[in-house]
C-alpha cells in the first residue's frame, strides 16, 4: 500500500486505529479490546471498515461511522468490510403450571378435572439473565382435549416490554419486545376440558431470538399432565306398567338406573 496511511475504523463504539505502511502480501494484526455493556441486547454486531488515503483503489478513503456501520459481512456491502456477530448469554425459562376452575393456587402436579369443566393454564417466560433479550417468546399448543381456549391476560413484570399473546387454532403465540434480566412475561390461559383423556399432557417451549446463547436449554419447555374424568349424572325411574290398582291386588314395579 506504499507509503499511504492506513486505517480500520470499528463500531467498539467506534475505534480508530491507525498503521504505518503495510507491504503487499504482509499481514497485520490489530487488537481492539471491548466489553458488552449490561444493557446491549440482541442482535449484536461487532463491525469495522478500512481504507486508505488513496494506495488502494477499492478502498482509497478512511472509513467513517458510517461506512463502518454499514458493515453487515466480509465485504459485505463493500470491499474492506468485516463483521462478526456477537452473541449474548441469557438464560430463558419457561414454567407452566394449572388448576382446575378459575381460583385457587396453581400446580405443576398432575391434575384430575371433570367433564366439561373449566381449567386454566399459567405459564411464565423469565429471562434469569445476565442479558437483555429482545423479541423472546414461546409457543403453547393446547392438546384437542380442550375447547373454548382463551387468554385471561399477559402481563409483564420487572421492566418487561411488550408481553404480548394471540391465538392461532389452538396455538398460542406470546412475544415480548425486551425482557431483562430477571424480568418475566406471565400469560394466564383458560379451556373447558371437553374429551375424557388420561394423561394429556400439555407443553409450552421457549423461543430464543437470533443473537442469544442460552447454555442452560434443559428449561426451554415445560409440560402438565391432565386427566379429564366422565362427570357422573345418574337418574331413576319407577314404573309398575298400569295406571291403578284395586286394593288387595298385586303388581311389580321397575326400577330403571341411568
């Protein structure tokens, strides 16, 4: 690049490093030393640009904010671009629980409900951190056992944003817009319990956004086993057959059990 002056501009926030003249075919290695904030979320970008004042054609300017920030890959949408995806730790959760009717505590137990009765469903997002995630959520597909399904509410807690959820059939869609750490997004959902079953179970699975690495995936789901029993409705009936009697004469009477 002769005698030129050399420079790579990074989004670290925006770090200017400058070198002497670099040789062809000569490799220089340039360290910038960063630390994510605790309020960086997902996606995260990590971008440089370089130039020169003139030595290299594709690349004959020093780069700027801009021009650096419009790095997205290797020379990606310029020559002299690179990118490198960062990706952010967070540990996301997801614990359902139920109850049959529409008080009382919640159980993550099996649970026996009658025919037709009512049930409700808690099921809780909870980002146990240390980053912010944005655009975190789950899916709950409601087993063909229940009818009538419907959100109670969605509410966020701890800085939550956007706690948010919507039906599909019988899938249910929540998302939240940011969730920091130790914030949770809670969705209380309610059914009739409508097919005798023995053991349906019911399970809600977190969805992780692009940008995050959750190490801990052995609480990304959660299930509850429900056992839905005939309710019992007997009746009787009583019939001899005749509409009198004279006095002294005998006559049989049906009893009929349903």
């Amino acid at each position: 690049m002769g005698a030129n002056r050399n420079c790579i501009r990074s989004l670290d926030p925006m770090d200017t490093k400058s070198t002497a003249a670099i040789n062809a075919g000569v490799t220089t290695n340039i360290t910038v030393s960063v630390t994510v904030t605790a309020a960086a979320t997902n996606s995260l970008l990590n971008a440089a640009k370089v130039g020169t004042t003139g030595a290299d054609p594709q690349n004959a300017t020093l780069p700027t904010a801009a021009t650096a920030g419009a790095c997205t890959a290797i020379n990606v949408p310029a020559f002299g671009c690179a990118a490198d995806p960062v990706p952010l730790n967070a540990n996301l959760q997801v614990v359902k629980t139920q109850r049959a009717g529409i008080t009382g505590p919640f159980q993550a137990t099996p649970l026996t409900v009658s025919h037709g009765s009512i049930i409700q469903y808690q099921i809780a997002l909870t980002n146990a951190g240390p980053s912010v995630v944005s655009g975190a959520g789950f899916n709950d597909t409601v087993p063909g056992s229940f009818s009538g399904i419907s959100i109670v509410s969605s509410t966020g807690s701890a800085g939550v944003a956007g706690c948010a959820s919507s039906i599909a059939g019988s899938v249910i869609t929540t998302t939240t817009t940011t969730l920091p750490s130790n914030g949770t997004c809670t969705v209380l959902i309610q059914a009739s319990a409508t097919t005798d079953t023995v053991g349906v179970v019911n399970t809600a699975t977190v969805v992780k956004p692009d940008g995050i690495a959750d190490n801990t995936p052995t609480d990304d789901a959660s299930s509850v086993q429900t056992i839905i029993q005939t309710q019992a409705n007997l009746d009787i009936a009583k019939t001899n057959g005749v509409t009198k009697l004279g006095v002294g004469t005998a006559t049989i009477y049906t009893l009929t059990v349903t």
